[in-house]
C-alpha cells in the first residue's frame, strides 16, 4: 500500500476509486459484472487510441492526427472492399492494410517532424486538416454498412456476457483481449525493453540521447511506426465493433484532446515520465467510466459534457503543485504524490 | 608516454566558416590537461569532433593509436572518450540508476533491460566514488553537484580512458570542487586522462598538469607534465592575444545618505539577521560558499523571494520589505541574474525589444499605452551606453556571445536609471575581454554616477578588482567585513578561507 | 513594440503577402467570376467568424498558450444573448424597450466572455495548469453548460431590427466585416502600442526572464485570455446576427481552423511571436482557397483538404528558406563577431 501511494498515479487512481464509489452508491448496478463488462467495451477503442498518442508523447511529441489516420486507414480499406463488392476476405489482410496505410501516413508526420524540424502539433494539425479533406472529397463520404463477414464476426464474438437486474444483457467482446493485448506488450517494450528507455530518453532531452549514440531520427522513425501501428488496429477494430465504417467517425475525429487527456492525467502530479502504460489505462477508464455510466445514476444526458469537463478538471487539478499538495494533506500523508 | 588522442592540422568548417583552423593537439595517458580558450575559440568543436559529434573537415584524428577518417559517437564512446558537458546530458524523468547505466544499455545491443543488473551495478559504481544517494531517484530532483556526480559515475562505468569535462567548476561550491578533485586525482592514479575545459584559471592551475591555449580554431599556447606553470596573466594574453591592465577599485568615503540599509533580515533558513549599509558609489561584495545564503539574499533585496523578518531603508527611507519585483523597482533597484539564459534575457527577442523590457513601464500612461517616440529616443541612448561588438537592435539576443548577451542585460537596468544595482554572479561564463569589460563598467557606474553597487560573487579575482568591501557569509549570516586595499590575490584568498571555515 | 529597424520589409509579412496573392491570381484565372464584386461581398460575409476566433487564439499563443474554448465561449454568449432577445420579441416589446433588451443581450454575452476569459487565465496562470489541457476542460464544461441551458435545441428569434444588422452592407462592406476591421486595428493597436502587447511577447518567449524584470506574469496571461475570450464572445454574437440561431455546438471545428490560420499567420506556438499583418494575409488565402472551390462546385472537404496542404507547404517552405538563409548567412554573422559555431 506504501508503495502504492507512492507511485506517481496514485491520485488518479484515487480519484477512479472514489468515482466508482460514489456512482455505486448512487446506483448499485454499475458496480455489477455487467456494467464492467459494458465499461470494457466502451473503453476497447478509446483505449486503443490513447495508447498511440502515448507513444507520441512519450518521446516528446504531440499528435493532432491519430484518430484522422485511423479512421482513414481503416475507411480506405472497407471503402475498396466495398467498392469491389467483396463479402467474404480474411481478417488480418484487412487489419494489414490498415496497418500499412496507418504507417505510410504515420511516416509522414515523422517526415514534417524529424526531418524538416516543424513543430508536432502543427505538422500534425496540418495533416490531420489535409486528411479530413481528401478522405471525404476523394475517397468517399458514405456510410459503409456492406463490410466483409469476417470483420462483423470479429465484432460480435463475445467472451462473456451478463445482465443487468434489469434483464439488459451487456458482452465482453474479443476485441477487448486485442486491447488488454496491446497493452502488455507495449508496458513490455516501454519499461523492458532498452528500444522503450530509448524513447524515454528522447523524450527526456533529446541531445543528451543523440550524445548517448541514439540514432535518434531512427529511433523516432521507429515509433511513429509503432504509432501507425497502433491507429491501424485501432481504427478496423472501431468498424468492427460499429459493424459499419464511416469516413469521419464522430465519436472517433475530434476526440484527439480526449486521448490526450487520458495520458496526461495517467502521468500523474511528477510529469517526469512524459506518459505511461498503467497511467494512461486509468485515464481513459476515468474518462469512460464517467460518460458510460452518468445516465445511469440519473443525470440528464444533457449534463454530460458538463460533468466530464469537470472531472477533467479536478483531474487536472490534482496534478498541479498546488493540487497535490491540497491532496496529500487531505490524505494525511506527506508525499503521497510524489 | 603513450598518447591517448592525437589531433594534427585538423579543420572544420560550419557552413563556410573555420571553426577549427589547422589544429594540433595531444593528451597522453594518465594526465591531467586543461584546454583553455574563449568563447567561440573552437574548444567545443574540438571537444565535439574528438566525441563523434561532428565530423571533421581534413587532418587526422589519431585514437589509441588508430587513424580515423570518420569517427560515430558510439565508436568514441568504444575507444573509452567520455566527455560530460556543461549540462551533463542527464535525463531528467529517469532515475540515478538508469542514468548513469544508459550509455551502457545502449552500447551493448541488447533487447532486454534487466533492471537488477543496472540497479545492482549502479550501486557499486556510487559506492566506489564514494557518491552516498538513493540510485531510484530522479534526476530532475537533483541540485547540480548531484548531477555532476552522476554523470561523472556514467564515465566511469563505461571504463573512460579520457574523460572531457566541459566547464565542471561553474557550479559547485569550493567543498564540492575539492571533492570532485579528489576523484579526478584518484581517475588518474587508475590511468584515466582527465581533459578540463574551463574558464576558470585559478582552480584549474591546482589540478592540471599541462595546458593547452586555443585561439580562433587553433593552439596558440602548449605545455607539458613537468613544465613550468604559467601566470594567470600569460594565460590570459594567449587567450585573448591581448594585454589587460586593470585597476583595483578605489572609495571615497563620503557622509551622506547610505544607498541603503539592512536591518535584521531573514528569510526561512536560507538567511537571518543580516544586517549592512551600502553607500552611494559603493561596491560592495557578497562571498561565501555555494548554499550560505548569498544567492537568497540578493533575491531577497530585490523582492523575488520575501524575506520573513527584518526591513530595509533605501535612502534613509525605511520601506519595511519587498513583496514582489514591481516594490524592489520602484524604488530604483536593478537586479542581474544569476543565469541569463533563463532569467536574464529573452533570447529569441530582438536586441532592441531586450532593452526596453525594464523601462517600458516608465514610458507607459494610466492606459496601458506606450509613448514610442520618447521610448525609441531612451531606447538609443541606452543603447550607446557601452560597446558591444556586432550589435544589430533587429537581431535576437541569442546571435550574440555571453559576454555581450550580459552586457545587454546590464544595458536593460542601467536604462532604468537606478539608485541601487545588485549583480549575482555578473561574469559567470564570459570572456575574459568581456569579463574586464564588465568590471569597468561596474567601477564606472559606482564613481561616476554615485549608483551603490552590490557584487554577489564567489570569484575572489571580481571582488578583489571592483569591491572596496567585501561581506562573507557563513551558513545564513555575515561573519567577516573584509576591506579591500592593497592585498594580493593569495592574501585576500585567505582571507575569505578563513572566514569560511 | 516593434522597435526593430523595419526599413526592409518583414520577411514572413512578404512571403504571406506573395502566398496570399499567388493564390488570388490562380483562383481568378480558374473561374473569371472570382475578382467580381458579388464574390468579393459574399467572402466577406465569411471571413469574420474565422478571422475573430483566429485573432483570439493569436493573442493567446503569443504568451506562449492556446485557448481550445473560444468557440464554446461564443457560442455560450450567443446563447445567452438570443433568450434574452427572444424574451423582448415574445413578450411583444418595441421601440425603446425592445432596443434596451438588445442591448442587455450584448452586454450579458460580452460578460460571459470576460468571466470565462478570466476563468481560463487564472487557471493557468495561477492553478498552472498546461493551457492546452485547461481551456479544453473549460471548453467542455462551457459547452456542458450551452447545452444544458438549450437542451441540445437551438435558440433562435431575435429581433429583426437586430439580425438586419447581419445580411446589411454600410459603404458596401457588411456589418460584420466592419467589426472583424474594428477588432483588427484594435489588436494592431494592442500588440503594437501597448505595455500589454508588449508584455505578451515577452512572457511568451520568457516567462521566468519577465518576472525577473518585474512584469506581473500572471496578469499578463490573464489579460491575453480575457481578451481572447471577450473577442469570442463578440464573434458569438456576430453569429447570432447572421444567422437568427445560437446553438451549443455551432461550428466547433472552428477551434482547430483557428489554429490552423494563426499559425499560418506566423504565428509561433511556443510563445513570443505573432503578426497581426501576417494573420489577415493568412486568413484571407484561406477564404481565397474555400471561395474559389466553392465556385468551382467542388465539395467543401475539398477546402479542408487544400487548407491542411497549405499549411504543410507553407511549413516546409519556411524550413527551405530558414535552411537557406542559414547557409548563407552564417558567413556574415562569423564577419561581424569573428567568432564561428563553438
């Protein structure tokens, strides 16, 4: 528990526990096998998300295009089934596709950024702009509801499901395993692995890397790889679960500050580490834990943007100086948040 | 004696201009060498080219007895070339442990981090140089002798047969500075060569064995073990090519209102009852060992920290104490930081715009509208006020070198027209030319415009050339007066030792 | 204070202007309708909405921050302001009294700017939170606020003796372009002639080097957010004229085109650069770009699309010449100071 407090997290973590406890307080059902279940499924794409702009940040960046190229990668792909009105094609090609247009349009933010020096969040808002306009006035602008059997599959191939008491059944979809998946595998390439410490590295001073023997330009080429990686997957995964692809998701473009959000306040009050695996994980469960479940304990859905921006906030705010230090005497211990 | 690194006729260029022009230079086994030279003599390009940070142009460059055409980082890094830079190229969001094992994970090519190991060996690497800290802490948290330390176990782990330390004395206390002698001596018994690039004459000359002088990309001056040691004003001709005279600075007493006077102040446990007077056209100095207080104590005087207990009367005024920077400059105090990189100067501002960030205020109606032409008008004079070699207004502050960034500093408050002007550490990283320079400007605003003068310094060579009384401080508080008059150098030295201890 | 000797002309003021009329020419030679005065009416029509969220996100970038909130803040405002004009019309007001309530709507919405402008500053500057993070927390809880006011509907009827002001030309430019015009000079005047404007700068490029000369940091960045959010707040009632609507989430993607033109516009992120000049050059290549594929009928992604280009294109050409200029003028600086790259 020492331990625990200790970690740099810890006040998010807090800050989730109480949440949970005062929603289950309000309504019990959200403390229910379902309600986490139905948590789990919200979380599976956001989640997917996050991790790609964690990476980003990880090595010092920003990204305002992640979720434009995952929407467009895994649109191209369904758009050019479609258009061929193919039914029947295997999974993992398609994921592929994805994943390599994902990592063509990830090279070239890497391009705008390690070679010509621009800063990240403009590169990137550039091309996120230049993505939204050709995906829709040279690609296309309609739903895609045709998409091949193997992807809806996917889709609804559910672990576990369970009810509600109201007899509301909600499923763990296989998805979820996708995530959990890239999860542990990146918390293994970031902390155990000397690639991972190298992006830490960059992220921390990135002349002090160059003056280590990182070949820095490929190290950061490698991860934008990574990062395209990540928003390929992400974005067939999201059409999979929508058993249907649109070019401009709206729950998907323009939640790019969400993202960003959850690895912020997964940092926790030290910002040392510019984001981490287990930190990043808790703030998006925050973030969805909110949104999923504010209807469930009666509040309007029309008070939900509210609620969710102040809860941000109080994250926020628990990250600061003087955040932390109203935290830690609250709590009683000194250096609690560390 | 078997060479280490050998440089002959060597020639770099950046973008058509020599910053290595025709360089020869040796450092053999088990020696301590001090490479000397001012800024923008081309030491940290040779330092950079040595380490395979740059390329070079033509010449040989001759490592352990091998030719290298081109030479990577890691390849230096593989011949057992260290160098710590004046920053220390420490990463800030990581622990000791993996800092100072980093450059070895990377080395190696392996895939798996095993956090015991670099825990483990981290560990006997503190322990051997005798560097007492927790290996899990972050670096970000560390004061800069605790960074320097680390960085200096870094070398070590990687097995340095030369180690480069750029600058390493800047900013450790005289204590610190003995004890990182102490290892650089003990680096040497084990066959380590030590390479100082430094600034700082008089500390270097206890360590070095030899020097080596740099002028405009090339060596002007070398000696060797065993060879005589040269006088700080030899050293000083070969840097610059130039001969200073200075003159010490003289006071003439005169019974008037003192500029003005502490009483009493504290601050937390930085400093307490400080108490002294500082008179019109006064220079008075403030000395002590890193961490006694004397860096507080400035900011106190100039209302960036608030002080807990005592007051201050400026001209026979008692104006209680400073809450913030607009009290210290309403009452006409100026103040020059410590760094100017990061408190002094807007680096990517023009020149022009630098100057006039004090002053504006005062050019400035009820309405927040600024009265331009009588600004421009103030902003010229301010600006012939002193040389400054290479001065375009429309430039930014950063096309200029240390020296003259301080100078615009100084050219920033002194267009304030003030009463009172405190300067931490005025010459920290500047030319000697420049350093000259500064001292006669600071001696010139004493006599000439009757402004008092408060030098915060621990460069006893400053305090002797412009003080005429010098306070030393002592864990928080004055515990010796020193009045400047005809000492040497050494004497005045002992003087302030023996008041610090 | 532009204190640098500008006898030869600004370099990004120049490479904007050349941008901005290559762009003119190419858009007239492509449909000859382009250069006609109905056209030239109808952008200007356009033009202020961006041009007032852009003008706010500049000052706000110029210290070095960004505020994510000026759209909900405007649409908050305009919000506002229309329940208080539907009020006047549904209860039949006229004359003095209906003029009365108009007025009452701008004074309300104008302080709706100031209060969250204020909010944002001081949340940054004195909670330190990042700006980024802090306006988009703000944002949403702004927006969460419209909406729970409107229930997600949109407000509309003001009076038409207020909404003329929105489809009506004085001297043949609209209303609207007029205030863009009105703010314009006025933040020329702010950033040129002002201890604020200069201050922003400052603080921008060093916050820490600011404080050590005694400027009130965190007033200066409260001041730059107040201001950003009143000028949102203006354009939100520009919008209520136009279009007789106020809706919680109108034209949010303004956010991220305001960015888009501020930087364009030389603007630079990390604080302690922006040209006003700069800016409306960039802003009007924008509408050039939007107006002429517009009049070309082609679809308005299109326009994002182009914008996007732009950007990058604009970004890499400052790169090319920075590159440029610094091989060349390398030489000159080791001439004057005699001292090379060390």
């Amino acid at each position: 528990m020492k331990r625990l407090c200790k970690t740099s997290q810890f006040a998010l973590f807090a800050l989730l526990v109480i949440t949970i406890l005062v929603f289950g307080v309000m309504n019990h059902d959200i403390l229910s096998v379902a309600s986490l279940y139905s948590l789990a499924r919200t979380c599976t794409v956001p989640a997917i998300f996050a991790l790609a702009i964690m990476v980003v940040m990880v090595i010092g960046e920003l990204d305002m295009s992640y979720c434009m190229i995952g929407a467009f990668s895994s649109y191209a792909v369904f758009f050019a089934l479609h258009e061929k009105s193919i039914t029947k094609f295997p999974l993992l090609v398609i994921f592929l596709a994805a994943v390599g247009i994902s990592i063509v349009l990830q090279l070239l933010n890497w391009f705008l950024i390690d070679q010509l020096h621009i800063l990240s969040f403009i590169a990137t808002l550039g091309t996120q702009t230049f993505l939204k306009g050709a995906i829709l006035a040279f690609v296309g602008s309609s739903y895609i509801y045709d998409i091949p059997k193997s992807a809806v599959d996917f889709g609804t191939t559910y672990l576990l499901s369970a009810s509600y008491k109201s007899g509301v059944a909600t499923q763990l979809p296989l998805a979820v395993i996708i995530m959990i998946g890239m999860y542990v595998l990146m918390n293994l390439i970031l902390e155990h692995t000397v690639f991972g410490r190298k992006l830490y590295a960059i992220g921390g001073d990135p002349d002090a890397a160059k003056r280590a023997g990182i070949n820095v330009s490929q190290t950061r080429l490698i991860a934008f790889i990574i990062v395209g990686v990540i928003c390929g997957i992400g974005g067939v995964v999201h059409n999979c679960l929508g058993r249907c692809s649109l070019p401009m998701p709206t729950d998907l473009v323009g939640q790019e500050l969400n993202g960003i959000a959850a690895v912020v306040l997964g940092r926790g009050a030290s910002q040392r580490a510019k984001g981490t695996v287990s930190g990043t994980l808790i703030g998006v469960l925050l973030l969805q834990f909110i949104s999923n479940n504010l209807i469930m304990i009666g509040v309007p859905s029309y008070y939900q943007g509210f609620v969710t921006g102040l809860i941000i906030f109080v994250g926020l705010v628990t990250q600061t100086q003087i955040g932390s230090t109203l935290f830690s005497k609250i709590l009683g211990k000194k250096g609690a948040v560390q | 004696m078997k060479a280490i690194v050998e440089v002959q006729n060597l020639y770099k260029s950046f973008y058509g201009a020599l910053a290595l022009n025709g360089m020869n230079f040796t450092i053999n086994e088990g020696e301590i060498r001090c490479l000397i030279g001012e800024n923008g003599c081309g030491k940290s390009t040779l330092i950079k080219v040595i380490s395979g940070f740059h390329s070079f142009d033509s010449g040989e460059l001759i490592i352990n007895n091998k030719r290298y055409e081109k030479i990577t980082t890691a390849e230096a890094i593989a011949e057992g070339i260290q160098v710590i830079y004046q920053d220390f190229s420490l990463f800030p969001n990581m622990t000791i442990a993996e800092n100072i094992m980093m450059y070895s994970t990377v080395a190696e090519r392996k895939i798996h981090v095993d956090w015991n190991d670099i825990k483990a060996s981290a560990k006997k690497i503190l322990d051997q140089v005798g560097f007492e800290i927790d290996p899990n802490l972050y670096v970000a948290g560390l004061s800069v002798a605790q960074k320097q330390m680390v960085a200096i176990c870094r070398a070590i782990v990687q097995k340095a047969k030369l180690l480069i330390m750029d600058e390493p004395t800047t900013a450790l206390t005289t204590k610190e500075v003995q004890r990182l002698f102490e290892i650089v001596r003990r680096l040497k018994d084990s066959g380590v060569s030590v390479l100082f690039v430094s600034h700082k004459l008089d500390e270097v000359s206890q360590i070095c064995d030899s020097y080596t002088i740099m002028r405009n990309g090339r060596r002007v001056f070398q000696s060797d073990v065993g060879d005589a040691k040269i006088t700080n004003e030899e050293i000083v001709y070969y840097m610059t090519g130039k001969r200073y005279s200075n003159s010490k600075f003289t006071y003439v007493p005169k019974n008037d209102i003192p500029a003005m006077k502490v009483n009493g102040l504290c601050y937390k446990k930085a400093f307490r009852d400080i108490q002294f007077t500082l008179r019109k056209g006064e220079v008075l100095g403030i000395t002590g060992l890193l961490g006694c207080g004397r860096s507080e104590l400035a900011k106190a005087l100039f209302g960036l920290i608030t002080p807990t207990k005592g007051s201050i009367e400026i001209s026979g005024k008692n104006v209680g104490i400073f809450r913030n920077v607009e009290e210290a400059i309403r009452y006409k105090i100026a103040y020059v930081p410590e760094d100017r990189l990061t408190e002094g100067l807007h680096l990517d501002q023009s020149i022009a715009d630098n100057i006039i960030a004090r002053i504006i205020r005062d050019y400035t109606n009820k309405a927040g509208i600024v009265n331009v032409k009588r600004l421009k008008k103030k902003q010229y004079e301010s600006m012939n006020l002193m040389e400054v070699t290479g001065m375009i207004p429309g430039n930014p502050a950063n096309s200029l070198s240390g020296g003259n960034q301080q100078k615009i500093v100084l050219m920033k408050w002194l267009a304030s027209e003030p009463n009172i002007l405190i300067l931490n550490c005025p010459t920290v990283g500047v030319d000697v030319g420049a350093k000259s320079d500064i001292h006669n400007i600071i001696k010139d605003l004493a006599i000439e415009k009757g402004i008092g003068v408060i030098v915060v310094s621990n460069d006893n060579y400053e305090l002797m050339q412009t003080c005429n009384r010098v306070l030393v401080m002592k864990e928080g508080c004055v515990v010796e007066e020193l009045f400047i008059k005809d000492q040497t150098l050494d004497e005045f030295e002992m003087m302030t030792e023996r008041a610090e201890s | 204070m532009k204190k640098t000797a500008v006898r030869s002309f600004d370099p990004d003021v120049a490479k904007m202007l050349a941008i901005t009329i290559v762009i003119f020419v190419i858009m007239v030679v492509l449909n000859g309708n382009f250069a006609k005065s109905s056209n030239l009416t109808s952008m200007c029509y356009q033009l202020p909405e961006l041009g007032l969220y852009s003008l706010a996100m500049m000052m706000v970038m110029l210290t070095g921050g960004i505020d994510l909130s000026v759209v909900s803040i405007g649409n908050l405002s305009a919000i506002l302001a229309a329940k208080i004009m539907k009020y006047a019309t549904t209860n039949g007001f006229s004359g003095i009294k209906l003029f009365c309530f108009v007025i009452l709507g701008i004074i309300v919405a104008l302080c709706v700017g100031c209060f969250f402008g204020a909010i944002n500053g001081l949340v940054v500057s004195k909670i330190k939170i990042v700006p980024m993070l802090a306006t988009m927390a703000t944002s949403e809880i702004i927006e969460g606020i419209s909406i729970i006011l409107t229930q997600g509907h949109s407000v509309n009827g003001a009076p038409e003796q207020f909404t003329r002001y929105g489809a009506t030309t004085l001297a043949a430019i609209p209303y609207s372009m007029w205030i863009l015009i009105l703010v314009i000079m006025f933040t020329a005047f702010l950033l040129h002639r002002t201890r604020f404007g200069f201050e922003a700068k400052m603080v921008g490029s060093n916050p820490k080097a600011s404080h050590f000369t005694g400027m009130n940091t965190s007033q200066v960045y409260t001041k730059a957010y107040l201001y950003s959010g009143v000028v949102s707040s203006i354009c939100g009632i520009m919008i209520l004229m136009r279009t007789n609507a106020a809706k919680a989430d109108y034209a949010v993607t303004y956010v991220m085109q305001a960015i888009l033109c501020a930087v364009l516009g030389a603007t630079n992120p990390n604080g302690g650069h922006a040209k006003v000049t700069c800016m409306v050059l960039a802003l009007l290549s924008l509408q050039f770009l939007s107006s002429g594929f517009n009049m070309m009928h082609l679809s308005s992604y299109f326009k994002e699309f182009t914008w996007g280009l732009l950007l990058i294109a604009v970004l890499a050409l400052n790169f090319l010449t920075d590159y440029i200029r610094q091989k060349k003028g390398q030489h000159k600086a080791v001439q004057t100071t005699g001292s090379a790259a060390s």
